[in-house]
C-alpha cells in the first residue's frame, strides 16, 4: 500500500487515508486560450512507466493538497512536497536522481 | 426556543472499554493565520488555554483547543458557552482575516474510558496506537472505519473521539463493536 508524507501535518498516511488528485503541475489554461493548449490542458496526461509528479488530498487527515513524486511501476516514493510551487523543488529533483540516474518527465530530467 | 439535544442522549456501552456519547459539547471551528500574532493571542484568550503545537491538544478543566490543521483549530467550551465565545473572537478579530463558527450542533463527541482503548481505536483507524508513539496530548484526523473523525487521548485510559453528528449512529455502533467484551485482541499488552 502506498504511504505519503503529508507536508503539511506532518502524518505518514496510508492510502484510505488519501485522495488522488491527478498528474501535478498542469498549466491551467482559460478562455482566452489557444484551442490546441486548452485540448492538451484538459485531454494530454503524461502515462509514464516510472517517474511520475502527482497532486494528492490528505482528505481523512488535515485536508490539505499536496505534490507527491513516486515511481509508477515499483511504487517508491522519492518525497512529498508544498502545493504552493509551480515545479518541484531541487532536494526532490536530486532525490530521483540518485535513485534514477537518466530519468526524464515532461521537461524535468 | 427548543431545547437543544445531544445525538444520542448520552448512550452509552460497556464492554472492556467503556463508549459514551458525550452529550452537549460546545466547539467552535476557528481558521485562519497561526503566524499572526493577533491572530493566536484571540483563539488563547476566548479558549483559556495556550495554541497547542502541531497535533497536539490542549485542555485546562472543559476549556480547551485542539489542532486541526496549518490554519485550523477547534475550540471547546460548556455547550451554553459557545455562542459567547464566538462573539468574543468576532470582535478581537475584527479586520483580521479569519473564520469562526460554532459547530456544537453539528458535531457528536464520545468518550472512550479504559486501559484498551488503544486497542478499540487501532481496530478502526490507520494509526499507530503503541503507546510511545500516540501519547496522551496528541491529537489526530483520521477515519474510523468509513467515516471522518478526530481524536485524542486525555490520559492513558481516556479518548475522546469527534465526529460529523449525522454518522453518530454509525460511530457509536462501531466503537461499540470494537469494544465488545472477547473482542481484545491484546495487541498493546493490556
């Protein structure tokens, strides 16, 4: 079972305990919008085998949303973050690094 | 007015822990910026008691605050003293960015009494109960079973547990389950 560290509170919660909120750091485009960035906004996820960057809910716990970076296929968690970011930070960057030399997501490598 | 009334009217069960449904218990939900002096020198004064550290709750007699969240905390008080408390931090708050509400009537408090209570709890939620690790003065938001509560530990032999008032039914079934007498599993040495 997965088990994040929630940033906020502080509590190393288990799944039941979470909601998934999906593929983080979506750049929110609005009306004004060209249709071809709105399209990928609402339709283009990233599907990766591996490294991955997602937004999670301590629902159960102190409500709060939070990023999440983790591994698709073993389901190591490499750390939990702030959600008041655009990216994530560098200590998150470098703890997948040492465990996933070459790794890549989006522009993020 | 109608007189107000508890969910359960104080039912309670005796099994090798002891649940009640507390009755009438006054809680105001209070958020805002725990960085701001104004801010946490309002909630102290109307609760009585200091702004408790991450997960912790604080109580001195039927006065107390427990910590919710970052920008959370509950305050408790004798039901008939709720509303006052409020009015007290509307006005030390006023022009200060906060919220505050009383939610006595929407929220059920139980009390657990007994040395296996440890064991009722971790029977229903995902939390570690050995007592070096949850020790009485912390506080957690968690679920119990399929529903959403707080609770915390006032001494080794007594929880008090906080949940939605419309799932107090459920919430006393199920800690009334857990509690039957046989059910010990002995996990916690008691």
């Amino acid at each position: 079972m997965l088990t994040l560290k929630c940033p906020y509170c502080g509590i190393t919660a288990e799944e039941t305990e979470l909601h998934a909120g999906g593929e983080a750091h979506l750049t929110r485009y609005g009306p004004d919008s060209s249709d071809d960035n709105f399209e990928t906004y609402l339709f283009t996820r990233e599907n990766p085998k591996g490294v991955h960057f997602e937004r999670w809910r301590h629902s159960h716990g102190c409500g709060k949303w939070f990023h999440a970076a983790r591994c698709t296929l073993t389901m190591e968690v490499f750390g939990t973050y702030s959600a008041q970011t655009t990216k994530p930070p560098q200590t998150i960057l470098d703890a997948i690094t040492a465990k996933r030399p070459g790794w890549s997501w989006r522009d993020l490598s | 007015m109608s007189e107000p009334i508890s969910a359960l009217r104080r039912a309670r069960y005796e099994g090798f822990v002891t649940v009640e449904e507390a009755g009438l218990q006054g809680m105001v939900q209070i958020r805002g910026d725990f960085d701001s002096d104004i801010f946490t020198r309002a909630v102290s004064d109307a609760a009585g008691v200091p702004m408790p550290g991450q997960r912790k709750a604080l109580w001195e007699g039927r006065q107390g605050l427990l910590w919710m969240s970052p920008d959370e905390v509950m305050l408790l008080c004798p039901y008939p003293e709720a509303d006052r408390a409020l009015a007290r931090l509307d006005s030390a708050l006023a022009g200060t960015h906060h919220l505050a509400l009383n939610v006595s009537d929407a929220r059920t408090l139980f009390t657990l009494e007994g040395t296996g209570l440890r064991e009722v709890l971790a029977k229903l939620a995902p939390v570690d109960m050995s007592p070096d690790v949850f020790r009485p003065g912390m506080l957690r938001r968690t679920r119990l079973a399929q529903v959403a509560a707080a609770f915390w530990l006032r001494s080794d032999t007594r929880a008090e547990v906080i949940c939605f008032r419309s799932v107090a039914p459920y919430m006393m079934d199920l800690l009334s389950t857990a509690a039957a007498t046989g059910s010990e599993v002995g996990l916690h040495g008691d």
